[in-house]
C-alpha cells in the first residue's frame, strides 16, 4: 500500500551553509577541514536530498480506516440467538423447579400409580399358593389321619391363615414402606439442589449479559482503534522530525579550529614579554631560597 502524507508542511528556512567568523583580535585562527572520501560524496548528497524532501511531506499519514473487523456473520447470527433465547427465557427451568418443589412438598410419597398393582400382584401370588398349596396340604393330612374336621385340624387351618395374614402384610410394609423410604431419600437430596436451582433464575440474564459484553469489547475496540489513529496522526511531525534528524547525523567530515596569541601583534609580544620577565623573576627567588637554607 502507497504511503499518504499528511497535509502539514514543516517551517523550513533555506540552509545556511556558510562559514561563521571565527576571528579574535590578537589571536591567530587556523583550521584543519575533513571532507568525505570522494566516491561516498555522491551517496551522501543524494541520500540527504532525499531525507530533506521526505522530510518536507509531512511524513506518512495513518491506515485510514479501522484495524478491528466485523463480527462474521455466524458470530453475530449467535450472538443474536442467544439474546433472543435469554430474553424469551428457559422453559425447561420453570418445568424443573416445579418439579423440585412437588418433591420437596412430599407429592410424590405414596403416589406412585403402579404401587397398588405391584401389591396386589404379589398378594394374588401368595393368596393363590396358600389357595391351592397349603390348605390343601392341611386338609390331606388331616384327612389321612382321619383327624378332618377335628378340633387340631381346626387349629392348624387357624394357625395357616394367620401366617397367610403375616405374610400379606409384610409384602405390604416391603412394597409400600420401600417406596415411602425411596421417595424421602428423593427428597434429602432434593434438598441439596435448592441452591443450584435458585441460581437458575438468573440463567437466561447471565446469557443476555454474556451476549452484551462481547458486544461492549467490540465497541470498545473500535473506539481504541480510533485513539490510535488519531494520536498516529497527532504525533506524526515529531516523528518525522527525528527520522529527519536520523538521516543528516552522522560523521561525514567537518573543521577542527584551534586558536594562539599572534606574537607578531605588539600587544600579544607585550603580554609575552611580561610573561617572560615574570618567569626570571620566579627562578632568582627559587635560588635565593635554595641558599639561604
């Protein structure tokens, strides 16, 4: 993609090359110059018209456009689903939490449709056995003894109906009692999915709230993407200004200067004079030292 500049133009005053006065009174100015290599002189030139110029474009300009993409379409087509979904909201969980309070409530203990003819099943097989199995039985026996109708018959058909009587009722106690006991173990643990089911009340605006802060990120984003942008853009001259800085550094030659007295002025030879004079005078006193000691 072709760079675009901005529209601002940086406040260039035409390049002054030339030489500053380096000239003291009294003093003498020499200067030694470098100057690149000769074949590197082309490059340079050239490479500085080129930063110059792209200096003065402004430098690049942003991308122009947002860097955060849409939502595709599945995306969105979800994320639409589950707000509508969370905003009709579960049927499933009003069906569940009735069907927890019934087991709370103790609806279902003894209720069971199929309890009685489980009952009266078994009853029916233990009648008809005692029926056609045991008080034949008896009878035979007593028959056999020729003690039919007398008063121990009378007390073994007495004593086998009762035990007819124990044993329907203990199939009772098993049935029944089994199926009471069940239920009450259903509700205990009915008792401990009270929580779990109270949070379903906030299910489907959990959904919507999920659905809304994906939504939120991408907003967001976007508004991010847009800062970005702006600040690139903001930021841009000072960017271009060092680059610009970057390109021209470096060390291509220059001029060392290095300034002395000009001797050849009276009042640099008088300054010399008096300096010489000075010096003598040290060297007497330094020896007059000496011997005195």
């Amino acid at each position: 993609m072709a760079l675009e500049y901005a529209n601002y133009r940086p406040n260039l005053n035409p390049l002054n090359m030339g030489a500053t006065n380096m000239n003291t009174s009294g003093m003498i100015t020499t200067s030694a110059s470098s100057t690149p290599y000769s074949g590197q002189r082309p490059y340079l030139d050239e490479s500085f018209a080129e930063a110059r110029r792209l200096y003065e474009t402004g430098g690049p300009k942003g991308f122009g456009k947002s860097m955060v993409p849409d939502f595709s379409a599945p995306t969105e087509s979800a994320l639409q689903s589950i707000q509508n979904t969370a905003m009709a909201g579960s049927p499933n969980i009003g069906i569940g939490q009735n069907l927890l309070g019934q087991t709370l409530s103790g609806d279902f203990l003894n209720s069971n449709p199929y309890l009685d003819q489980m009952y009266n099943q078994a009853a029916d097989n233990v009648t008809r056995n005692y029926r056609e199995a045991v008080a034949p039985s008896i009878g035979a026996n007593a028959d056999a003894q020729g003690r039919f109708g007398s008063g121990l018959y009378q007390n073994m058909m007495a004593n086998s109906q009762r035990e007819l009587g124990d044993s329907l009722g203990r199939l009772a106690t098993n049935v029944y009692g089994q199926n009471y006991a069940t239920e009450r173990g259903r509700q205990d643990a009915a008792m401990g999915k009270i929580p779990g089911m109270a949070n379903l009340n906030y299910f489907d605006a959990n959904q919507l709230l999920g659905a809304g802060q994906i939504r939120d990120t991408q907003a967001g984003n976007v508004i991010k993407d847009e800062y970005n942008q702006y600040m690139f853009d903001q930021t841009r001259p000072g960017r271009n200004l060092t680059n610009y800085q970057n390109a021209i550094s470096g060390n291509f030659g220059g001029t060392n200067v290095m300034q002395q007295p000009d001797y050849s002025n009276s009042t640099a030879s008088n300054i010399g004079a008096g300096l010489g004079i000075v010096g003598g005078l040290m060297d007497l006193y330094s020896n007059y030292k000496a011997l005195g000691t």
